[in-house]
C-alpha cells in the first residue's frame, strides 16, 4: 500500500492538535451538549484526497507485440519498428475535495451521512517500453496522465463512540457512486487520441475512522477514509497503453475536515 510523505504529515499533525485537545480537558460545562440529539444537521468538508489504480496486468503482457503504425505519434521515433510495454505502475497524485454534509441521527451511536463532493485530481500510468529497431533496441518509459473532476455521492454509517467531554471517536462506512466529468470515454471516434480513457461512472467501497471535536459554536472533525472501486475503468482500445491491462480499479485516500453546526 502506498501512501505519500503528505498522509504522513497530516498524521503528524492531527497528533500534535489531539495531544493539545486532551490537555486541554477540564471539568468546565461540555461545548453543543445537546447536539448530539438533534434529529439531523448540516456542515461542509475540505478535503486533501490521493487518487490512485489498482492495476491488474494480463498474464502475456509482456510477449505483446505492437507495429510501428500501431504506436502513438510520440512513439514513432526514428528506425523504430515495433514495441511492446515490460511493466506497467502507477504514480498517485494529491487533488483536494470540497462538499456539503448531510447528518440524520439514528439512534444513540449510529447516524447516517449524505455528502456530496467534488473532487479534483489525477493519476499517472507509468509504461515501461521496449522499442526494437532495425538492429538495436531501446527502452523508455512513456508516463500518461488521466485527470478526474468527480461529482461523488456517498451514502455512509457512522458509528460513534461515547463522548467524553468535548472528544469522541467514530467509524463509518458505507457506499459511494462517482460521476467523472472529465472521462474521455465518449471520445471514439478520435483514432489519433491514444491516451487511455476512464469510463464515467465508477461504484466505490469506502471505510475510514475519525474523531470529533466539540468547539464553542461547531463541531470539527478530522477524518481519514480509503475508497476501492469496483468497477474496471479502463476503455479497452486494442491500442499499447491498454491491451496489456486486464483491469484498472480506483483507489482513493481522503484526509477530510469536516465543519458541523
């Protein structure tokens, strides 16, 4: 599992202000004391978020053989005859999310939680390629961007514990729809663009813990969630960048601030 230098950073700082936040208990009267039976409310959430693949290569990848007119025009290069990729991985990259929060109590530690987002980010695929000439051959890696503006829809359970003054800690859970606005996948009529394509839509499991923070005026929450897609995204386009993968599922990192009234 990868996780950025960034994720670290973020843990390291929710440290320091949870450690701050608990010396700073005391006998004073609890912040919101009576938010947590209200029936529903509402808030928004920023989120830093790292959008990455779960790849699954085809068992023959590597014996794949591409001809010269097959190749993508940055690919055609001098006395190049065919090619054929030896490895193919992904490099994540962070994006951000914004959204509204919708909260419905359920019981005594259970509510349910609708938040839509946007959320803005892309992933690289690295292609490790093998370029055979007339009588040499040489070897370049051919790194393609795949951008996603998503529109998400998730429908999560979050489960929480009991407060302890102005602190409390949760789970949650549950499923999320994504609808990408940036997906070239219509785009196929175009027979000069190789850049592999993501299909629309995707469905997501997502699962993540987090804890609350009762202020003056608010609830704050800092939250770290994990999404893995179901879906293979990739459009199969008999083309290099796509044939060798057998299936390209999302999975997404979300380190979230959520602002509560």
């Amino acid at each position: 599992m990868k996780i950025s230098r960034i994720w670290i950073s973020f843990l390291f700082f929710f440290t320091i202000v949870f450690s701050q936040f608990s010396i700073a208990q005391d006998s004073r009267v609890p912040n919101l004391k009576y938010h947590d039976y209200e029936p529903y409310f509402f808030g928004f959430i920023l989120a830093a978020n790292q959008m990455d693949f779960v790849i699954n290569p085809t068992d023959d990848f590597q014996q794949m053989t591409f001809l010269r007119d097959s190749l993508p025009t940055d690919l055609q290069l001098a006395n190049v005859q065919s090619a054929s990729v030896y490895g193919i991985t992904s490099t994540p990259n962070i994006g951000f999310t914004v959204g509204i929060v919708g909260d419905l109590r359920l019981g005594k530690y259970f509510n349910f939680r609708f938040i839509p987002s946007l959320a803005f980010g892309n992933r690289i695929l690295n292609y490790d390629i093998r370029l055979q000439k007339s009588d040499t051959f040489d070897t370049i890696v051919s790194n393609q961007k795949v951008s996603s503006t998503f529109i998400e829809l998730p429908l999560l359970l979050k489960f929480r514990s009991a407060r302890v003054h102005n602190f409390r800690a949760y789970v949650i859970g549950g499923v999320k729809y994504s609808f990408d606005l940036a997906s070239q996948a219509n785009k196929k009529d175009d027979i000069r663009n190789y850049d592999p394509k993501l299909y629309r839509t995707d469905t997501q499991i997502t699962g993540g813990a987090g804890f609350d923070f009762f202020m003056n005026w608010f609830k704050f929450g800092v939250e770290l969630t994990m999404s893995y897609g179901l879906r293979d995204m990739l459009l199969q386009e008999n083309t290099i960048y796509t044939n060798g993968i057998e299936s390209l599922k999302s999975k997404i990192f979300m380190f979230t601030f959520t602002f509560e009234g």
